[in-house]
C-alpha cells in the first residue's frame, strides 16, 4: 500500500488566524520548519510546527497530536461571537485520492470525498472517521508511532503484551490471522461440545444395551427352568 499525503489547508486553528493557511506536503524529501516567533525573535519555540502536526491529526482521525481538548484547538481572537474552525487535507492511497474536510465550532462538519465523489455517510461523525481510518489501515496510535514519531506516545516496549501484538498485527496488515484463529478456536470449543454430546449419547445406549443383555440373559435362565419342570 502507498500512501501520499499532498497537502492540507487550515483556519482557526489554534495560533492560526481567520485567514486559510495552505501546506504543500507532496515533496517525498524532507521538511523544515523554521518560521519566526515574533515574540522571542531569539527563539523557534511557538513557529507552528506541533500546530502543523495536530491540523494533520485532527484533520485525520478527529484527535489532535498534543493532549487537548478539541475545543481548545478553535482560534477566538478574532473578535467574533461565533468562530469555525476548518481544515480540508488531501491524501492519496493506491492511486485513490481522498479528501477530508472538518469544521468545528459554529458549524461541527464532515465532508469525505472519494476521487471527487462525495461518500460522506449520513449518520454520524464516528462512521466518516471510520472510512478515514479505514482508507488509510492504520489508526490514530499507528499513525502517531510510524508516521510522526511522536515524542509523546508511549514507546513500544513500555506496552502491554496485548497492546504490543495489536501494534504488530495493525502495522503489518495481519489482523486477519489473529480473528481466524479466534473463529478457530471457537469452532474447536463447538465441536468438543458436540464430541461431549456424543460421548454421552453413546454411553447411554452402552448403558440401555447393558440392561438389555442382562434382561435377555434372565430370561434365558428362566426359560430354561420353566422347560425343566
């Protein structure tokens, strides 16, 4: 699978005023981000590169980077009674080109679209983050762990045995093996129920010819004696 992120766009957001900030991310070279913190000239502190990564998260899976709450990711500086906060990023996976948009604040929105397609399910947001999630085949985690190397997560060793095989099994794409081995193990846990059913089935007519042998015997003997007399 290949995956391409090509750019993002964002308002609001954050240190982010009304005016929409554009993001080329198509260059398969590396970025920097330097900017200039007008408040501490001396400083590169506050340039907006976390600012970036939570946009890029959020737009994603509807989770920021950083730890907080999404309500405090809308910018309300800018002297209005009612701010929305927005990001639209485009992605590609196989050739398949993805476009994800999101307001958040007096307009909550999700817009998902599907090489130019809108596929926006009507029901919740919960189901649009689920075809992102699903377009992508990494979660928020997995995404976090590979893609930005955050300083935050926790590192993998520091993980439960439980969490560590789900990481592995997420990132290789081998889910599927873990739920057939369960359907397995069910299967197996079916057929040793029916193999006890059968077993007791069959000592109940080991039993009931038991009893017919020991009546045939009986009245064997007693036709016997009757023939004597």
């Amino acid at each position: 699978m290949q995956v391409t992120f090509n750019w993002i766009t964002f308002r609001n957001f954050m240190s982010f005023g009304n005016n929409e900030t554009y993001v080329d991310l198509s260059n398969p070279q590396a970025y920097e981000i330097v900017g200039e913190n007008l408040d501490k000239p001396e400083s590169r502190n506050g340039t907006g590169k976390t600012t970036l990564f939570n946009a890029i998260c959020y737009a994603l899976f509807n989770t920021p980077f950083s730890k907080i709450k999404l309500g405090n990711l809308i910018n309300l500086t800018n002297a209005q009674s009612k701010v929305s906060m927005e990001t639209t990023i485009n992605y590609t996976v196989d050739g398949i080109e993805y476009e994800i948009y999101r307001s958040r604040g007096a307009v909550n929105a999700i817009k998902v679209l599907k090489d130019g397609v809108d596929i926006t399910p009507g029901k919740s947001i919960a189901e649009a983050d689920q075809i992102v999630s699903e377009s992508l085949k990494m979660s928020f985690d997995v995404f976090c762990k590979t893609v930005l190397f955050s300083g935050d997560a926790k590192p993998f060793l520091d993980l439960s045995a439980a969490d560590q095989r789900a990481f592995i099994e997420e990132l290789f794409n081998i889910g599927l093996l873990s739920e057939k081995a369960v359907l397995l193990k069910d299967k197996i846990k079916g057929t040793e129920a029916d193999i006890k059913v059968q077993q007791a089935v069959i000592k109940q007519q080991e039993t009931a010819e038991a009893l017919h042998q020991k009546q045939l015997k009986r009245a064997i003997v007693t036709g016997k004696q009757n023939r004597s007399e």
